[in-house]
C-alpha cells in the first residue's frame, strides 16, 4: 500500500479555479447507463483500498493530458477486458446541449461562434468507465478532425491528439465517500457480513479544459467516472 499511500499524499493540494469559470463548473450532469456494483466484500480495508484506487485515478488524470489515453492503461493495468483492448468512444445519439455563457466563456468564443457538442461514453470492452458531455470549437480542428468526431466513435482525445494539446483541470470530485469524515480517529467497526460494496453508479467527476500549445482553449468536459472502473477483484 506504500505506492497508494503515496499517491493520496500527492493530491493533497487544493485545485486551483479560475474565477470566471465558475459558470461552467455549475453546468448539470445527466446520467445514462450505470455498470453493474462491485463484489467487493463490504468492510474497511475494502473501503479504504476503493478510496485509494480512486486518488490513484484522479492523479493519473492530473498527469495526462488525454482522458481516454489514462483509461487505455487503466483498464489494461486492472485487466478490465481482454487484452489489447482499448477505449472506444460509443456515442449518444439525439443528446444535444447548447453552449451557454459559461462554456462560451470557458472557450473565449463570441455568442454567435459556432461550438459542437458531442456526448460520449468510454466503453474498455464491455464496461463503461466514463461518460463525457464536450463542447468543443469546430473551427480550431482540422477538416478531418471534424469529419471524424460527425461520423465515427472515435473518441475525442485521439481524433486531436495531432494538436498536442494540454489539459487543464478545474474541479475533482469524488460522488462517493467510502469512509466516514474522521474514520481514522473511531474504532474500526467491521460490518457483521460479508454482503458486497454497495457501490453508486458514479464514482468521480472531472472538469476540464483542453487548449493548444499557445494556451487557446478549443474544448470544455464534464467527464463522470463509473464504477466499472472498480470492476475487478479486489486484492488479497
């Protein structure tokens, strides 16, 4: 657990948000598909080893600048389907959201620029890791670029990949607490079964911005993380 605790020190630092994205922090998420919860036994070193796996997560996501290149080595380092599989971008058809004033200014985009909306889920195999709302300025990409992102499941990061773009994270929230505020403090209580994890849908939630080398933003992201990302065995 040495590597996982030191993991969890890392993210001990505050998100730093600027003040005028606010508005975009507070747009709304809407669910679909959940995956099915965790078998893992419902007690405190099962708690604690999901608390850890998620900060393992959201530090890996800190670390790269693409979200489906995190979940590439993700779901192949937790074995979450076959081998060599990687993340298809399946997505949702009839879903559209107009960009209002905070993606408009998270994008440095005019009331009447044209931004797309594309929403994805991130499917390794069989499981759904992610589900992704994204506005994104169609007259930053390339012609190809948008000719793909209209036409195929091929997911955002790698369509732009050739940009070499950045991401800049806003928010990190974790929609699940394993353990208790102030658990370390109280005697350890083991529940009297061995009942699975009841595990929420959604797990984690990102905010963030991705822009070119020279710093102009071209996409906003709403990405929430599903359990499948725990759907392995828990180590013994």
């Amino acid at each position: 657990m040495s590597v996982i605790a030191s993991r969890l020190s890392a993210l001990s630092r505050k998100t730093l948000i600027s003040a005028g994205l606010l508005a975009f922090l507070a747009l709304p998420l809407h669910a679909l598909e959940p995956p099915p919860a965790s078998t893992w036994p419902d007690t405190l070193p099962s708690r604690l080893s999901a608390l850890a796996y998620l900060q393992a997560l959201k530090l890996d996501l800190s670390r790269n600048p693409s979200a489906t290149l995190t979940l590439d080595k993700w779901c192949a380092a937790h074995r979450l389907a076959p081998e060599g599989s990687k993340i298809v971008a399946e997505r949702v058809p009839g879903v559209d959201k107009a960009a209002d004033s905070g993606v408009r200014k998270a994008l440095k985009v005019t009331p009447d620029e044209p931004v797309r909306y594309r929403r994805v889920k991130l499917r390794c195999g069989d499981r759904v890791l992610s589900e992704a709302d994204n506005w994104y300025v169609p007259a930053l990409l390339t012609p190809e670029m948008n000719q793909q992102l209209d036409s195929t499941d091929t997911s955002f990061g790698r369509v732009v990949q050739p940009l070499a773009f950045r991401r800049q994270t806003l928010s990190t929230t974790l929609l699940w607490e394993p353990v208790p505020a102030g658990w370390e403090m109280k005697k350890a209580a083991e529940p009297a079964s061995d009942a699975p994890l009841p595990l929420p849908p959604f797990l984690l939630e990102q905010r963030a911005i991705l822009t070119l080398p020279d710093g102009t933003p071209f996409s906003v992201l709403v990405e929430t993380y599903t359990n499948g990302v725990l759907a392995f065995p828990l180590a013994k």
